[in-house]
C-alpha cells in the first residue's frame, strides 16, 4: 500500500488576473441591460461590471464560463463532490482498473488521513500519542483491505468484485467540470467548517488559488 496526500490541479487555463474570462461574462451580460457602449478594452468595465452582478445576485450570467479542476482525493470525499448535480465528471474507475498490475504498481492507493485529522474541529486538539495511536489502526485497516482485494484477485475475482473491498480512504482522481457559478455554490458548501475536514483540506487552498487567479469571481467568498 501507498499513502498520498490529498490534492488538486487547475485543468483551465486562466488569463492573467482572469480578465479576458470577465470580458466574456461583460460582453454576455452587457445584452441583458444594452450597456455594451460602456465596456472598455483594459478590462477595467468588465472587473466593475461582473462585480456588480454578483452583488445583486444576477448570477445567472456567471453560467457562461467553464473551469476543470482534478482532485485526488479518497473515495468517501469523491462522493459527496459527485453530488453537484449542475458539475460534469470523470472519476478513474474501479471497476475497470486492477491495482495489481505493474502499471499501477502492484499496490492500492490510499490518501493519508493525517491532513484530514489537522482540520478535524474535535481531533486537532488531541495529544500526538492518541493520534498515532489511531492512525496505527487506520494504517492496519488499509493493509488488510489491500491484502483482501489482492487475493480475491488471485483467484480469479474481477477488479469490479473485488473492489467491494476496497474502504473510503482509497484514492482516486475525479475531473470536475462547471461553471463559476457552481462553483461559487461548491465552495460556500464546502470550505465551510461543517464540511468534512478532507474536503476542506483540498477546497481551501484551491478557492485561496482562484482567489488569487479570478478575484471578482471568489474573493467574496469568505473562510473560516
Ligand atoms: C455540510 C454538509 C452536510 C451534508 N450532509 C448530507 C447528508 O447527511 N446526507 C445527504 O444525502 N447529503 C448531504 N449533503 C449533501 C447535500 O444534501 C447536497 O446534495 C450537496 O451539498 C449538493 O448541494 P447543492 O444541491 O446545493 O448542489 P448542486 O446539486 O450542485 O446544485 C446547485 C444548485 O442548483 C439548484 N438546484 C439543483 N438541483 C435542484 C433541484 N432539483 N431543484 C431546485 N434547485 C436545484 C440549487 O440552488 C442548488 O444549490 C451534505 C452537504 C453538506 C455541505
């Protein structure tokens, strides 16, 4: 078995400071109010303007955008990511892929649960000692979860069967596709501090990266 930390990567590529992707949203959104004579070539119009939608709540307009983001995350974050019903996605299969092959190193994946235990609101406060103690048993669990899945393998089972085996913390990647609108919905859901720690501990470094890369569009959006 493998641990690895729980991660992220931006598919879409963004412009710099986002403004040719504000401009796209100016020039849509400019046909609802007939503004379109006041949008200017540095941007300056469409930074006000989208601003001004998501002020009072014309979000309807933030739909003509596209981003992709792929995660490794575990399978029991996965989950709850698949139930943004307006996103699109690709999630690597189980049901296809053996993990005892080469290819995949002859080994199942897990994603460690340490960064998850750091933003835990009850566990981050617990001695060191008790926290080895659980990831010892978590680490055990996993070992014997692979250790299963690979001689059922063994005796012929397929990677859909043997998979039932396989316990949330199993990596996986998942591309999410939607627009900024959702997305805006994903992050007020999910970097909240009632979301699942190894949520957040993938959600809040990418809203702080998109912060940084399309302001108008997320800096509102506030973290605990
Ligand atoms: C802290 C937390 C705890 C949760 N706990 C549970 C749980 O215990 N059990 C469980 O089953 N789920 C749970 N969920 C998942 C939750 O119920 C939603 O399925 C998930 O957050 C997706 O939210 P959403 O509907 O806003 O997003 P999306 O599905 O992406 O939808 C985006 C928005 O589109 C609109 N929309 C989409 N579909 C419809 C529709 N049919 N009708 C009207 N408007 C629609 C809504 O405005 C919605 O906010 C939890 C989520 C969070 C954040």
């Amino acid at each position: 078995m493998k641990t690895l930390k729980a991660g992220y990567e931006i598919l879409t590529p963004i412009s710099e400071n986002g403004l040719a992707e504000l401009q796209h949203i100016e020039r849509i959104g400019r046909v609802c109010y007939k503004s379109e004579g006041k949008i200017t070539q540095d941007g300056e119009s469409a930074k006000k303007f989208v601003k001004m939608l998501i002020d009072r709540g014309h979000e309807a307009m933030l739909e003509h955008s596209t981003l992709s983001v792929k995660f490794t995350v575990d399978r029991g974050v996965s989950h709850e990511i698949v139930r943004h019903r307006i996103a699109s996605f690709a999630q690597e299969s189980t049901r296809y892929v053996n993990y005892s092959l080469d290819k995949f190193g002859n080994e199942v994946n897990y994603i460690d649960l340490e960064g998850g235990i750091r933003l835990d609101n009850k566990m981050k406060e617990m001695d060191g000692e008790t926290v080895a103690a659980i990831l010892a048993q978590w680490r055990e669990a996993m070992t014997q979860a692979e250790a299963h899945y690979m001689k059922m393998l063994e005796l012929g089972a397929t990677p859909q069967i043997a998979r039932s085996v396989l316990p949330n913390s199993t990596k996986t990647e998942l591309t999410v596709t939607a627009n900024y609108r959702e997305w805006r919905n994903f992050f007020k859901l999910r970097t909240e501090k009632t979301a699942h720690p190894q949520m957040r501990e993938v959600t809040i470094p990418l809203l702080n990266e998109l912060k940084g890369k399309l302001p108008v569009i997320f800096e509102d959006i506030e973290v605990e």
